[in-house]
C-alpha cells in the first residue's frame, strides 16, 4: 500500500469502527493511531508502507519489537 491510499484509508477505518459499534476510547485510539502513523510517514517520505516501515515505526515510536512481543 502506498501512503496516499494509507491516508485515504484513515476515515473510512474510523467509520467503520464506529458502525461496528466500538467504545469512544476504542475510537480515539484508532483516529490517534492511524493519524501518528500518517505523519510518521510524511516526516520521513515513506511512499510505500510494508512491514518492514510498520516495524520500525513501532520500534522507534513505542520500543515495541513486533517481532518478538511477549506477554507479562
């Protein structure tokens, strides 16, 4: 997926959240979420989004290996 179709992706993601019903708090989450990833994106000139952006994002953002999670 490219970035742009990412970015056009956000609020129907969003939508979809709310039809299904989840919690506000689910759906702030999602709208922060997705929003933190975009301007990951564009700060760094990601044009095209693959795991391996997806990993480092989360690496660098939160410290979190997605390759090697355990539960506590």
């Amino acid at each position: 997926m490219n970035t742009q179709e990412y970015i056009d992706f956000i609020p129907i993601y969003i939508k979809r959240l709310e039809n299904d019903g989840f919690s506000k708090d689910t759906v702030d989450i999602g709208k922060w979420i997705t929003n933190h990833f975009r301007k990951y994106c564009l700060k760094n000139n990601i044009s095209d989004i693959d795991i391996n952006v997806i990993s480092t994002f989360y690496l660098e953002q939160y410290d979190i290996d997605i390759y090697n999670l355990a539960c506590m």
